[in-house]
C-alpha cells in the first residue's frame, strides 16, 4: 500500500531562517556546554504548520489539494511575525525548542480552522490541541530542562514572513544525499495550494471527486491511518505550553 507522510504549512522567510539559523548556532553552542543532545532541525526546514495530515494514500492526495484549495480560497494575504524562544511540553521538560510566531488578529488560527475542517471532511483527525503557531528549531529525545540554554536568548525578534499560498509537504527520511548535509529529515513540497482560486483552476475534476478508498470492514476514513504523533514529534493529545 503506497502512501505519503504529509502536512499542509508554510515555509518561513529567507531572511527569518536566516536569523533563526544564526540564533540555533548560539543556542548549540550553549546546549553542548550544558550537556545538552539536541538535534537540530535544517533551516531549509524552518516552517509553521498549519495541519498535520500524517500517512495519506496516493490516491488520496488530489482530494486533500482539492478541499483545501476550496478552503483557503479568497483568504487575504497575510503575515505573521517570528519571535521569542520557548519549549514544548515546558523549559523544565523540553523536547522540542522553537521560535514563536504571532497571530496578531487571529488570521493564522482562522486559516488553520479552515484547513482542519477541510481536512476533517475527508476523515481526517481535528486538532486535538488546538493551534499553537511555533517554528521548530530543535528536537531532544530525553526531555530535559533547558531554561538556562533559551531564557538569555529568549525575547529575540527574527522578523516577518507574509503569505499568499500553503504549501502540501511530504515528510521524506534520511537518504544518502540528505545525510551528506547532515539532515535525517527533510520536507518535500507536494503542491502549492494559493489563496487565489484562479491559481488552483488546474486542479482536475477527479481529483475534486476523489474520496478516501476504504481498506476494510474496519477501516473507513483516513483519520484510522493517521500517526499518533506530529511532524514535530510530540504525541497527539500532549497539547504544548509556552510556560
């Protein structure tokens, strides 16, 4: 059975990754002197999620772009600041370091509404956490505490990114190529998805018809081939905190 490890998000500016990547330099620098194993994240990988998918169905694909084109269209085009350190689940148990992202007017959570209903639609899972808009910067495997490693770099600003489209990711692991930069995990862009719906014109009616494919008695919609966790790691119903 084939299938793609998918996500639907943006990815962060040129000129953000470049900051956040520069800050990652220091913060490894700290973390290796307080003994800290911290894998950090590419900062080709730097993005925002706005829903996570998980294990979808080839065939399926064409029915995520089309209901999420129709979701998302005619949505304005919007920005979102990035900014501040902090950890998920807390800086006193951290398994994920990231860079926090401002939802000044709730623009972003209503987008990522629109696209988790959408997604719902086609028997996905709903955010069981709600939206928590955040730039992963690193993952540690054994949660440990790491206030002394962010709170000195804590309240940097990194600057803004403005958006006109999602784009659908697909999750790709470590292949020869990617481990000759270092990187375990990296993040394919599947389809753009614009805000525009004269951009997503091309999508084909059969794409817009198709439904997820039953694999048995027990099995009826994609929310049963969903994995437990997110493409930040942490599992499905650990909902994150800033504190």
């Amino acid at each position: 059975m084939s299938g793609k490890k998918l996500f639907l998000g943006v990815r962060v500016a040129v000129p953000v990754a470049n900051a956040l990547a520069g800050c990652a330099e220091t913060l490894a620098r700290r973390a290796r002197d307080a003994g800290l194993d911290v894998r950090w994240v590419a900062p080709v990988n730097y993005h925002l999620t706005l829903k996570y998918l998980g294990w979808t169905r080839e065939e399926t694909v064409g029915a995520v772009r089309a209901a999420v084109a129709a979701a998302v269209a005619g949505t304005p085009r919007l920005g979102f600041k990035t900014s501040r350190l902090g950890a998920f689940k807390t800086l006193e148990k951290a398994s994920i370091l990231w860079a926090g992202v401002s939802d000044d007017g709730g623009a972003l959570a209503r987008l990522a509404a629109a696209v988790d209903r959408a997604a719902c639609g086609l028997g996905f899972r709903a955010e069981p956490n709600g939206f928590h808009p955040h730039v992963t910067l690193g993952r540690i495997r054994d949660p440990k505490a790491v206030r002394e490693v962010i709170l000195p770099l804590a309240e940097q600003m990194f600057g803004d990114t403005r958006i006109d489209a999602l784009t659908l990711f697909e999750t790709e692991q470590n292949n020869k190529e990617n481990s000759k930069l270092g990187t375990k995990i990296v993040y394919r862009e599947v389809c753009r998805i614009g805000f525009d719906p004269a951009e997503n014109a091309s999508i084909s009616a059969p794409e817009r018809q198709r439904e997820p494919v039953q694999l048995g008695a027990s099995t009826n919609s994609l929310a049963d081939l969903s994995s437990s966790d997110t493409d930040d790691g942490w599992p499905r119903g650990q909902g994150p905190t800033d504190s």
